[in-house]
C-alpha cells in the first residue's frame, strides 16, 4: 500500500472511533433503568396491552390466567423437514 492509502484507512477508523465514542454516552441505556428492565416484574404492574381486533385493552394478569387455564392446543402434525439447500452461485 502506498502511504496515501495508509493514511486514508488509520483517518477513516480514527474518525469511526471518535464518532462511536462521541454517540456512545446518548445511545447507552441509563445503569438504573437497565437494573430496572434485568428484574422480572408481576404481572399485575404491567398494565394493559391493546390485543386489537375489538377487544380492546386487557390486563396482561387476565392473559396469563386465559394462558394458565386454556393452554395452546400441541400441533398432531410431524414437524416439517429440513429445506433442501442448494448451492446458487453465479
């Protein structure tokens, strides 16, 4: 490589650098709230979620107790197989 390229390729990752740094602190989630989001909840602090298609808002411990007392039906069908890979180059 002749040093204009050096010099180019070392610019470009030092300002990649510095701009990652600068961004850092305002894309970094705050300590507190990611403490907050890493302990688990009850449900009944959750609120509400919009379930749409007419029904509205329900509580989501209403959910989980539908969830608990209707569980989804296990699928009879055999799990499909594996799609066949080709090789697609040029």
């Amino acid at each position: 490589m002749d040093r204009t390229s050096l010099t180019f390729c070392i610019g470009a990752l030092a300002l990649c650098l510095a701009i990652a740094a600068i961004a850092y602190p305002y894309a970094a989630i705050p300590a507190d709230k990611a403490a907050r989001a890493a302990t688990p909840q009850p449900a009944e602090n959750l609120g509400s979620v919009d379930v749409g298609r007419g029904f509205g808002e329900v509580p989501v411990s209403t959910l989980m107790e539908y969830y608990i007392s209707n569980p989804p039906a296990k699928s009879a069908a055999a799990p499909a197989a594996a799609p066949q890979i080709r090789f697609g180059g040029c």
